[in-house]
C-alpha cells in the first residue's frame, strides 16, 4: 500500500487481480461480522484506486505527480 507515493505496507498471500473470489470488499471499514466488530477508518480517505495488476513504484510516484 502507498500513501501519498511512499511505500507503507506490503503483504503475502493475496490473490492474484483476476483470481475468482467471493469476499465482499470493504475500504474504510472491516466487515460488520468480523471480531474487530466493523472497524471503521477515522478521518477521511480521497482518490482511492483500485489497479487489475500491481503498479510498479514508478507507476505510483508518476500518478501522484499528476495529482500534485
């Protein structure tokens, strides 16, 4: 995950973009039935995006020099 171009987080084991899944998807908050019982985001979230392959680091800091 990259917050304002920089690199955050990374993680394993997640499906590949075109995988056939059946979990809902949630940004901002976690699923109403999970045991952290509906976490939600404090504060606000803008310019979210979703890729069908992974971007590369050039890719995100070029898509954030379009924006700034």
């Amino acid at each position: 995950m990259y917050i304002d171009g920089v690199l955050d987080n990374t993680t394993t084991g997640v499906l590949p973009a075109n995988a056939p899944a059946t979990a809902k998807l949630y940004i901002g908050r976690d699923d109403i039935y999970s045991p952290t019982n509906g976490y939600f985001v404090k504060g606000g979230m803008e310019e979210i995006r979703i890729y069908g392959r992974t971007l590369t680091a050039t890719e995100v800091q070029q898509l954030l020099n379009l924006n700034n």
